[in-house]
C-alpha cells in the first residue's frame, strides 16, 4: 500500500528533512527511491533503492512487524538495485546513498 507520492523533482535533502526529521521520525517506513547520481568515472546514472526506515525511536512492535515483512516487500518489487537499512538520520542521509550507489 502506497502511503505517500512524491515527484522526481521531490530532493532527497528535503524528504530526509520533512519526512524522516519530521512527521515520520518515529515511525518505520518503506521508501522506494528512484536516485540519479554520478558513478566514479563521471557518467549519469539512477538506481531503485529500498531505504527501510525503522527508526531506533519507534515503538518495539512496529520495529518487528517491519523487520518481519522486509523481504516479503524486497520479494514483491522488482528492480531493485540497492537495500538500505537505516535506524537513524545518519544512515539515510544522502552521503550514504551516494556510498552504496557507488559501491555497486
């Protein structure tokens, strides 16, 4: 079920701020992020990252019923390129999506 769109246009420096520093810093979500980004030698690129936010703040039951259903959700999308699991800002900021797109 899809909670909420947002437009490509949409910065992942102001979702990260309203969303995950705001209205869901205590509640995990799934977000799927189509990310365009520069590889190491300088050419365009875009993958599809699954970012699982369970934040360190949500209440325990919810904490497990997202870890509980993560890959059935992984299992149910297809394309997607990167898994991020993070339990805090830090590790769903940009720098860190920048990281793994370029480990890859």
């Amino acid at each position: 079920m899809i909670d909420q769109e947002y437009p490509k246009s949409t910065s992942w420096e102001s979702f990260h701020a309203d969303q995950l520093g705001g209205a869901l810093e205590t509640e995990p979500r799934y977000v799927l992020l189509d990310h365009d980004y520069t590889t190491t030698d300088g050419r365009p690129a875009d993958k599809i990252i699954l970012v699982s936010w369970i934040p360190d703040t949500a209440p325990v039951m919810k904490k497990m019923k997202y870890a509980g259903t993560k890959e059935a959700v992984k299992g149910a999308l297809q394309g997607i390129a990167i898994n991020l699991n993070a339990t805090d800002m830090a590790e769903s900021a940009l720098s860190e999506i920048e990281a793994a797109c370029k480990k890859i």
